[in-house]
C-alpha cells in the first residue's frame, strides 16, 4: 500500500503556490495602477487648494483611515444609521460565532473587546453544534449522504436535487437581491455571497453599509439568517467534496496486492476440502 498523505501535502502546497501566483499576476499591475491614480489624485488636490500641504493632506488622509478602521464610513453626514442598532448588532454577533469576521466593524470600548471574545469563546462551539444540527436535518430530509457510494442510483439523483436547489437558493438568487439592494454588479453580489458563506469573509463587500441608501430595518437580520442556513448548506457541500477527495486518493493509491490475492485463491483451490467433524456435546 502507498500512503497518499505525502501526495495530499504535496498537492495543497503546489495549490497554495498555484494561487499565489495567479494572483499576484492578476492583481500587482491594478494596484501598482490604483497606487499611481490615488498620489495623483493628492496631488492634484493640492494644486486645487495651496491652502493646504502635503503634511495637512497626510494627516486628513491618518484620520480618514483611522475612522474606516473604527467603522466609521467617511461618506455622508452626521445623519448615517448607526452601526451598533439592534439590526447591526445582531448582524454582528452572527459574524462572531461564525467567525466570518468582515473586518469592516469591531468593538472599541475595552468592555466591548473584552465581551467580544468571551462571546466568540462560547459561542463559536455552540455555533458549531447549531450547525451540525442543521447539517444533520438536511442530510436526513434532503439526501443519505452516507449511501450515496453504496446506493448510487436514487442517491445520486438526490444528490442532484440538493446542490441544485441549494446552488439556487444561497448562491443564484441571494446575488440578484443584493444586486438590487446594493446597486452591486451581479458579479460582486455572486463574490460577496460565496467569500460570506465560506466565513472567507474579506470585507470588501459588506450589505447594509451604503449611507446613502436607506435599508429595512430587519435587512441585515434576515441577511444573518440567510447566512447561517447558506453556512450549513455549504459546509454539507465542502464535506461531501472533501469525501470524494479521500476516495479517490484511496482507490488510487491503495491498491490490493492482486499477486497475494491471486496466491490465496490458488491455494483455496488447490487444498481439498477439509471434512467437517461434528463433536456432540
């Protein structure tokens, strides 16, 4: 037998290379080109303005980027929704136990960080119970997850019928929504949907976040429990992948030695048959 784990690390890392690669060739020359477009821009806006210099621009530029980093969005006035409503808080501690964790916002009273990662500690693991639960109650009204090697006829037309639907309902439709709501391309709402449900979770692209759109109240709410149900959806998904993964190193690898089966079967052969000797009691 040939182990496959050498050949699995082997393969992660040449994957792991295999994206590093194709992103530094896809994304260095844009922003090399954003780079030159944004000192451009400063530039320009100092000879607009010789009230001001390079030192003063800088230090708008420091406090824009601090209140970014604080979730304050620079955009707008003083009459933007708060990020820390019951809407957006909820959306918040849903991003927590999923540790999907955008970035975008984060506590900043020392009792808030201090909460934050009690509430992470117990509540990733109670997440992740929730979760399974969910997981399990798909795999036993949707599809025999378990029986779909041994059983490939009807199972696989289950399976069928569960990435379809699912394809459908967390990453199809949710898209043209936040398309509409967002005023995304349906591109960035597709992007936005798989980097949130896979708890990637960039933040780049975060809903309810424009201050110049005006959103339901429950918006971001109904967005979180969309979320959790994409999460265990995804999650049966990722397994399933990762299953047929190991089964298709271990069929390719771990081959029988047909010479020792052969050897026994020729034996088994050979030998006559051994009387059966009954021993009465």
């Amino acid at each position: 037998q040939i182990s496959w784990t050498p050949l699995l690390v082997l393969g992660y890392l040449f994957y792991l290379l295999l994206g590093a690669m194709v992103f530094q060739l896809l994304e260095k020359q844009a922003e090399t080109h954003f780079w030159d477009q944004f000192q451009l821009e400063k530039l320009k806006f100092l000879q607009n303005y010789t009230c001001l210099d390079r030192q003063a621009l800088e230090q708008f530029v420091q406090v824009l980027m601090e209140a970014w980093g604080k979730g304050v969005n620079p955009e707008g006035n003083s009459t933007n929704p708060s990020n820390w409503d019951f809407s957006n808080s909820f959306f918040f501690a849903g991003t927590v136990v999923t540790t999907i964790g955008y970035g975008n916002l984060s506590p900043n009273t020392v009792a808030g960080q201090i909460f934050c990662v009690f509430y992470a500690l117990f509540g990733v693991p109670l997440n992740l119970a929730f979760l399974n639960q969910l997981g399990k109650g798909l795999n036993a009204h949707l599809i025999t997850l378990e029986r779909w090697v041994q059983k490939p006829g009807r199972a696989q037309v289950q399976l069928t019928i569960f990435l379809t639907t699912g394809t459908l309902l967390f990453l199809v439709f949710p898209p043209l929504v936040f398309s509409y709501v967002e005023g995304w391309s349906y591109g960035e709402g597709f992007y936005f949907t798989f980097i949130t449900l896979s708890t990637i979770g960039f933040g780049d692209y975060v809903v309810g976040t424009n201050p110049n759109k005006h959103y339901i109240p429950v918006y971001r709410s109904l967005t979180a429990i969309w979320i959790v149900f994409g999460l265990a959806w995804l999650a049966l998904v990722f397994n399933v992948g990762a299953d047929l993964v190991e089964k298709f190193l271990q069929l390719k690898w771990h081959k029988p030695d047909l010479n020792l089966a052969e050897g026994a079967t020729m034996k088994s052969e050979d030998e006559p048959e051994q009387p059966r000797i009954h021993i009465p009691s």
